[in-house]
C-alpha cells in the first residue's frame, strides 16, 4: 500500500481516431495533436475496451512518439463484458479497484474504440471512480465525432442532445423519430443520434419516411476518413436528391430546423 | 460569375484554441492537430467572429506552418453584431452572400473565438449557407470544451444535453436548475451547461443551494490552460469540500447522476 507520502497517478482520457473498425488507417498525427500523443506514449497503465485493438492504437501512437515501456511490459485492463453491453453510465458497475495503479502513483490511460471515451462508448464508470478517489482526471484532445457532425449540420449548436441509439422496432422506431422531431422543431434543440453502421440505411429511411419535408436532416459520415461526407438539407430536399448512406461508413444522425 | 467548369471551394471549420481572451497562451500543437493547422494556414478566405482575434490566432499559426498569404491580404469577414448578440441558429441570418469567395473557387474558413464554430458560439447560418450552396463542408479537429468536461464528469456520455447559459433571474435561475436536475435524474440525461466566466461563482452558488445532496456536480475549467481543473462530485461533498469556482475561468457545469 503506497504511504502517505505517495503522489497518485492521474487518470488520462485518450481519444483514438475515428478509424477504428474500418479499412482505413489514417497516420495519428492527422487527428490527434502532440499533446495527445505525447501523453499518451507516456502512459504503461491502461483500462480498455478491447486490448487487441488497444495494442493495436499503441503500435501507431510508438511510430510518432516512442511508447515509455514496451507494449507487452503495459498493464491493459478490458472492462468487463457487462459493461460493453449495457453501458456504465447507470452506476450499478464500481470500478474503483480498477484504479490500483494510480494509487500506487502510476498514471493510467482510459481508452475507448473510436474517438473520446465515455462519450457514446463506456468508460464514465472508470471516471466516476477516478473522482471518488479524488485521482486528477486530465481530458485529452481529439477527434469527437459528435461535435464534428454537429458542427457540419449547420444546425443549432446552441441547444442540442445527444440520445444515442433509438429502437429498431419500426413501430417504437416512428414514435421516436416523431418525438425527437418534435423537440428539433419545437424548442430548436438539435437531436443527434447514431446506429451501428450495417443499420445505416434502414435508419435513413425511417427517418426519410417519418420526418415532414421541411425538418432539417444532416449526417457526417467517415469522418477522419478518406470519403468524409457531411450533408445537410431538408427531408424536401434528400428524397429529390436520392441522397443515400452506406453501411459500412460511422455516421452521426441530426434532426434540426 | 464563375463559369460552370470552375471547381468551388470547400468550407473549413476551424477550431481555435480554448484560451482565446485568457492571459494564458499555449503553443497551438499542443491542442491542434497538425492536419488542422495545415488546413487553417492554406485559406485566405475567413468569416469569422472578431478579425482581431482572427488575425491573432493565425500568427501563431503561421509560427508553425507558414500562411498561404501575408495575413494583410487576406480577405477576413466578420459576422454581423446582431449575430453576435442573438446568435444565428434560428435561420433569420441570411449567410449565403458571405460564400462569394467560394463560388469563385476559394477554399474559405469559419472561425469563431474558442474551440469550434457554430458549437456554443455563432457560425451556424454560415455552415447552412454553405450547404444550400452544395459547397463541401469540411469540420477540422480540435479542443470542445463541452465534450471534454462531459469526458472528465464521469457523468452518463450516452445520453446527453447542452442547454447554453440559463436565466440569471434568480426565480427562473432556480427553476431551471430543477428542470435540468429532473431530466438528470429522471432520464438521466447529463445536463450541460455554460456561464460568463464573471458569473461562475454565482451559478456555482445558485447551483449548490437548488440541488439535492446527492445529485452529481461536475466542472472543468480552464480546460487546455495550465491549472486547468476537473472536479465531479455529489452537491453534499462539493458543499463539505467547500469547492469554489473563479470569475475569470472559462467553465463548463455538468448536472447528473
């Protein structure tokens, strides 16, 4: 047990880029800034979603910055299997004896799939109990796919919710999207919202189905990819245009004014 | 007029450092990724917020890639003062005459004071312009300050609102707190919000006598600055700790669970 005197570690948030998954490997320093990278070479403590695909991100971070210790001499830490299904934003998932390793004064990396975690993809437990030990909690800088999309609308960027993944009941699906509609146009609050890529077009044609012709419909697709595409138009407008949405491609979903 | 075969030009959003009217000024790679700044220092067409500001963060652009012209040539636009003052998401701003230069073929950049346009400031009219002009509209990475508090607040990213600054009426202060605090509890939609970094110790106050005990309480200030500071807690620690919040840091509040 570290004594009184012992300095803790901090708790690193790392964004990774947006690639993740897909065909393409963009070089590291095109998204994340030096600062970034820097740290998080720096760093032999890790909690994780997946540990290959953590190495994976590690071997590109050790090509621009040299990691401090090899990647098979790091402590990587999956979150266990629960938490990817149901998320650990409910507080039912305590994750403080995660944090060992910044008790004993190492600093940790907290890593997620695809841009910052605990911003649609898990990991706030990790935070929460970096809080609660009172460990420094240092937010790095990198791509959030979120705010990208939300900026590339043109929409309200005033007032906006994120709610995620919606139902893929196409009943419960219609209600939702009308709801959501309701609340883009009534109180201009942009709605962002997302779905696993092979459902892409199934959602765009709910929401071409549902929205009226007039509501504003945005997506950004691969962003930080080659082919990046950000569209914005009214419903009107999209069904003219036959504009259509891949089902490999990431993309973030806006309904606005 | 450009003829038919002239290729247009792309719209850039471009992200600024978040120390914008600070005493603080950090080396921008530390927050921007190079491919961003490479971005940034090949336009000469700018609508921005201030050109002051503009002109200022483009010379510390230029002391790491050099500018495509002389900043004097540039061509720098400012939005209108009653964009500035009522903001320009709810369509009554008219922003396709400020494209010209990329009918004619110029890439252009949209700039706004801190972090990235048209999020938390003005510049949303300018993106849909360039939308309904079918001009590509290209979002550069940078540092957000609300997604990196979100991060560091340990808070549900799964699920989330940014609902700007709320009233500073002390009756309709409160009474919006405990709407926020419902949808948080309630929904549990982590609730975001903003302040004039004047007014920072007087929301923290409002904030900590309105909500209950064991709602969850989070700021991140002076994200990207040296002291830069994280704190997430439930509103009775934040009350025994007695944490207080400065008047001249920029901060980002977090309500939740």
């Amino acid at each position: 047990m570290a004594g009184l005197g012992t300095p803790r570690g901090r708790l690193f948030l790392v964004p990774a880029p947006l690639d993740f998954g897909c065909d393409v490997v963009t070089d590291v320093r095109q998204t994340l800034p030096d600062a970034s990278l820097r740290a998080a070479a720096s760093l032999a403590h890790w909690v994780c979603e997946n540990a290959k695909t953590a190495r994976a991100y590690l071997k590109r971070i050790d090509a621009v910055h040299p990691l401090c210790v090899p990647i098979q001499a790091m402590q990587i830490i999956e979150l266990p299997r629960e938490v990817h299904k149901k998320g650990d934003h409910d507080g039912s998932f305590d994750a403080r004896h995660l944090m060992t390793p910044a008790l004993q004064g190492h600093d940790m990396g907290l890593l997620s799939e695809a841009g910052m975690p605990a911003i649609a993809d898990p990991g706030s437990s990790v935070v929460r109990a970096a809080h609660d030990l009172e460990l420094e909690v240092v937010p790095l800088v990198g791509p959030m796919s979120l705010m990208l999309a939300l900026a590339a609308s043109g929409m309200n960027g005033q007032d906006f919710a994120f709610v995620g993944y919606i139902p893929s009941s196409p009943a419960e699906r219609v209600a939702r999207i009308r709801a959501l509609e309701a609340q883009a146009l009534g109180r201009g609050q942009t709605q962002l919202l997302i779905e696993t890529p092979y459902r892409n077009p199934a959602l765009l044609a709910s929401l071409l189905q549902t929205l009226a012709p007039e509501t504003r419909l945005a997506t950004a697709s691969g962003l930080g990819m080659p082919g990046e595409t950000c569209r914005s138009a009214s419903v009107k407008t999209w069904r003219a245009k036959g504009w259509e949405c891949d089902k490999s491609t990431p993309t973030v979903f806006a309904i606005g004014r």
